[in-house]
C-alpha cells in the first residue's frame, strides 16, 4: 500500500481516537473550569466581529436572489418566510462553520501548536498532567458553547439584514414580510441549525487541536498545521452539512 | 531516596533509521550519571522514552514496579510524578510569567493553600537564583533564566529522579559552572537519582558518579566515571578528551578507509589526561552516594594516569574553555571516611 495513502489512514484514526479520548476526559474530574471560560472568550473574541462583518452581506445576498426568485413566481407573500428559511436552516450554520473554522480553529491550532514546538505539551505530560483532558476537552466544549451562540448571532443579524433589504430596498411590505416569517419556517429548523452548529464546532476543535499537538518541525511546522487544519475542517463541515441536512430532511416533516 | 532506573534491551527506530538498539543499564539510586554521545545520536530521544513521551519499539524500563514501555496511561501519569524533567529549551509555559510556572505543578497536583505555594515556589526561585523575576514572562528572559526556571519548576514536587537535557547548552562556562554545582548540591541535598544529557565534556569528566556514552546507534559504555575516564576503548577516549583521532569523524563515524590510514599513518593518541576529582558539593561535605576517588581504579586493578585525584588540576584538556573548579574555600577540611582531601583552598 501506497505510503501517502496509509498516512491519511492513519492521520484520520488519530483523530477519531483523540475525539474519543477528548469526550472520555470530559467527564473526569477535576473540570477545568477557567480554562473554559478562558477559551470561550478567546474563540469568541477572534469570531464575533468578523461573523457579524460576514452575515449582513450573506442576509443581504440572500434576500436579494430569494427575494428575485420569489417574485419571479409570484409568491411575494411569502418573502419572509422563505428569506427565514433559507438564512436559518442553511446561511448560519455555513457562515458559522466558516468562521469557526477559519477564524476560531486556526487560532486555537496556532496556539496549540507554537505550544508543541516549545515542549510546552511534553513538559505537561511530564508533569503528569493530561493535555487532552487539561487543554482538549475546553477548547471543544468553547467552540461548541460558540458555535451554537455565533449561529443564533448570525441568524438574527441575517433575519434583520434581509428585512432591511427587502422592506427598504426592494419596497417589499413590512407587513407581508413579518406576518409569512411563519408561514413555511418552524421551530425545528431552528434547532437544526443550532444541532449542525454545534456539530461544526466540535469538528472544527477536534481538528485544528489534532493538527496543533501533531506539528512538528519548528515555526515551519506550525505554518504547516494551521494551514492543514483550516482546509480539512473546510471539507468535513460541508461534508457533515450535507449529511446533517439530508438526515433533517428525512426526520422532521415539513410544512406545507 | 532517589528511585533506581533499569533499562534493559531497549530499541528505538523511527521507521527504518534506527536510532539505537539494544540499549541496557541501570541507574544507581541517588547517584547523578551523565549520558554522552555525539550530536545526533539519539540523546533527548533517550530521555522521552524514559519519561515515557515515546514509545521504545522493544525493551523495559522499569521505575519502581512500573515497566514505563508496556504499562496503562493512568500508570504512566503516576510513575511520571517521580520524575523532574528539565527540557533544553526550558520548556515553560510561554502565557504564565516564572511564579505560575513553577506554582502549575503544585496546583494541578496537590491542595496546598495558595500561602504554602507561595513558599515553596519562592523557595525554589530562591535555589536557582532566580527570586525577584517571579513576575516576568518566559519570553522577557534569557536562555540561562529560562534553564534555572525550568529547573525550578521540575523540582517543584520533590521528585525521585531529574532528569537534565542539556542543562549546559547555550550557557556561558561561569553559568554552566555554577549549574554544575546547584545539580551536585541537589544531589547532595535531597539523594536524588539524576541523569544528565550532554555533550560538554567538562560536565561530564566533573560532575557525574557514573558516565555512559551512546555512539554508532548503541550504547558503548556505562560505568562509574573512573571507568570510562581511565578507558583505553576508542570511541570512549576520543570522545572524553576531546581528540580528532578516532573512530568519530565529522560525518559521524569514519569509514574504514579513513581509519586505516590514520592507523598507516602512524597517530598515536596522546596519553590520557589525569583524572580529576568530582566536583563537591558547597559544603564540601562528600554527597550520600559519592564514591571515594580512586576507588574504582584501586579495586580493578587499574592504574589512573599520573597526576589523577590532586586537588587543583583544572579539566578538560584541548580547545573547550578551562573552568576553575568551584569548590569554596573551606574553613574545616571535609572528612571522606577517614581519609582526608580536597581541604586546599582554591582561588
């Protein structure tokens, strides 16, 4: 077998096991409490503002093509409904893996992995402390904990962002718009969005942590990972998307 | 007491490059020894697999009752409290200033109040001269500071064995100097089993009770100092006298060409130089483990170099740089069994 091919095998069992080791040492105690705390901040921190950048124009984009589509078909009265539903079953849990990924598990890989290259995490394993359970275990619950608050955060700046565009802009009726928002949406697709949002969070922590505590070869080596990371949490969020919505699809009845 | 190591067999290879094989001894509870080798012979990766950071591919390293190579995680967490590692670099957490650092092992182990974490970390400051830096981050430091605080930090729970990966690394010779005597006064202090990872010479013709020497991906020797600074083996001798001849080349080991003709070409190696005494701890009081000097020698029969074990030799002969010895002067000669030495005053 090809040696590329076994290495990817082998990178991907890795990365299940540390999933696995990471979800048995949440419940060992000691929790570490501020560490968590600390860590929700930081992801936090580095994902709010760009998250709140990037969903006005994502609202606005899809109010303008859903908006058109709409009209084409001469539907308008359900404008709303169908700018609710396609900003919160699709639009946030994507913006939202986006940035996790982008901006929250690149950091925390940076991190991790500046960490490895300095000894840091074998001096911690000497001193007889667990790196997964003392620093794994907080970074997934905190990008799992924002993750889910990010994805309420981007559905309502998306919700308003296509209100705006389409009352204001494109002189839809307030009215219409509000009193549809129920017509076609319901309360599952919401908690569906926050489900895959959460889903992402915990891919995206996995990832860039095991790509952070596997660099290797100096600042190079850091580069390396967080580059790696970034891109394979791309690929597995829409790839877990796909999954997750087919799975929503088939277990929730829809409307209409 | 410090905790005996026994290492038996062990085999490391990373995909085909075998590192070294077949590696066997046994450190001597409370004694320090040193571990030699030329660059690149697989020194730190040594020290990994004892503490258990790598996996050996075969062998047994046995801590206590513990085979560090086969045993569960939770056991290796707890055979890994007896150790003290101090890494090359230091290795301290770069987002906690020198205080935390050295107080992380006491909090995550141990439910002392924060007033006796206070005094124990100050203490050990206190030890590696570093009190008074307690507030500055690892990055403000230099590579000597960061040393002492890493070794602070490893002795923070008073472990069984430390383990020193290059401690003189990248230190100017009075600070290595002035490391060499904290290790021995450790030692002295608190009987604990040391090995140190190395390739200054000086350290090792001074500091240790027994030396070993990795080269050519296996052990070559290990054995009380007197042993291998009296040894006629090749490898050993070039090494520890910092020779050009010898079976080590630039390219580690010189082909047999290369070898036959500094043989036709008739180099003779010059004499061994005489072997000094080991470095004393501050009080001049010999350590619990410490072996009389010429000891070994007169029990095996073997004749030291002339001029071996009087007081004021310096070290190392060749290019590294010469340190003066740092015994204190002495108000009492110290006793060693009965026998008298090492009273003359230096300096």
């Amino acid at each position: 077998m090809s040696s590329p091919l076994m290495g990817a095998l082998r990178g991907s069992g890795e990365m299940f096991a540390l999933a696995g080791d990471a979800l048995r040492s949440t419940f060992r105690r000691p929790f570490q409490w501020k560490e968590m705390v600390q860590q929700s901040w930081f992801v936090a921190s580095v994902t709010i503002l760009p998250t709140a950048l990037v969903s006005i124009p994502f609202g606005a984009v899809i109010a303008l093509q859903v908006g058109g589509l709409v009209r084409q078909l001469g539907a308008q009265s359900f404008i709303g409904s169908t700018a609710v539903l396609a900003v919160v079953r699709e639009a946030s849990p994507i913006v939202t893996a986006l940035l996790i990924a982008g901006a929250g598990g690149s950091a925390v890989c940076a991190d991790l992995g500046s960490r490895k290259i300095r000894e840091e995490i074998d001096a911690m394993e000497v001193l007889g402390i667990n790196p997964v359970q003392r620093l794994i275990v907080p970074r997934v619950l905190a990008m799992m904990l924002v993750g889910l608050l990010l994805n309420g955060l981007v559905s309502v700046v998306g919700v308003i962002g296509g209100y705006f565009f389409n009352v204001v802009l494109q002189g839809g009726t307030p009215g219409a718009y509000l009193a549809s928002f129920t017509a076609l949406a319901q309360l599952p697709d919401l908690w569906a969005g926050e489900v895959k949002a959460v889903v992402f969070g915990a891919i995206a922590a996995v990832v860039s942590s095991y790509k952070g505590l596997h660099a290797g070869g100096g600042p190079k080596g850091v580069g390396d990972a967080v580059n790696q990371s970034v891109v394979i949490t791309f690929m597995l969020l829409f790839f877990a998307n796909f999954i997750l919505t087919a799975v929503y699809f088939q277990a929730v009845p829809q409307k209409g | 007491m410090g905790v005996e190591v026994q290492i038996e067999g062990l085999s490391k290879s990373f995909g085909r490059q075998v590192i070294w094989e077949n590696v066997t001894f046994t450190l001597p509870a409370g004694e320090i020894s040193v571990l030699l080798g030329p660059s690149g012979t697989g020194k730190s990766v040594f020290l990994k697999c004892v503490v258990g950071l790598l996996k050996p591919n075969s062998g047994f390293i046995g801590v206590g009752d513990v085979d560090v190579v086969s045993c569960s995680e939770k056991d290796l967490y707890e055979v890994r409290r007896l150790f003290g590692v101090l890494f090359q670099d230091g290795a301290l957490f770069g987002s906690m200033n020198l205080y935390d650092n050295v107080a992380f092992p006491l909090r995550e182990h141990t439910r002392k109040s924060e007033r006796e974490v206070r005094q124990i970390v100050m203490e050990k400051l206190d030890m590696v001269g570093l009190a008074g830096s307690e507030k500055l981050l690892p990055g403000e430091i230099s590579g000597g500071m960061r040393k002492r605080a890493g070794i602070a930090r490893a002795l923070v729970l008073d472990p069984e064995i430390i383990l020193f990966d290059e401690p003189d690394s990248g230190l100017d010779p009075v600070r290595t100097a002035l490391l060499n005597q904290l290790i021995v006064d450790l030692n002295a202090q608190t009987d604990t089993t040391m090995l140190i990872v190395t390739h200054d010479i000086n350290t090792a013709r001074t500091v240790p009770d027994n030396i070993g020497m990795l080269y050519h991906r296996r052990l070559a020797m290990f054995g009380p100092r007197e042993m291998l600074l009296t040894s006629q083996e090749p490898v050993v001798r070039q090494f520890l006298n910092a020779q050009r001849h010898g079976p080590i080349g630039m390219a580690e080991e010189k082909d047999a060409d290369e070898l036959a003709q500094e043989q036709l070409a008739g180099i003779k190696l010059p004499p061994l130089p005489p072997v000094v005494l080991q470095l004393m701890p501050s009080d001049g009081r010999p350590r619990p483990s410490q072996h009389p000097p010429g000891e070994w020698c007169r029990r095996n029969g073997v004749t030291p170099p002339p001029g071996s074990f009087e007081g004021d030799v310096t070290t190392a002969p060749g290019p590294v740089p010469r340190e003066t010895r740092t015994v204190p002067a002495l108000a009492d000669p110290p006793l060693y069994g009965e026998q008298q030495y090492g009273g003359r005053h230096h300096g």
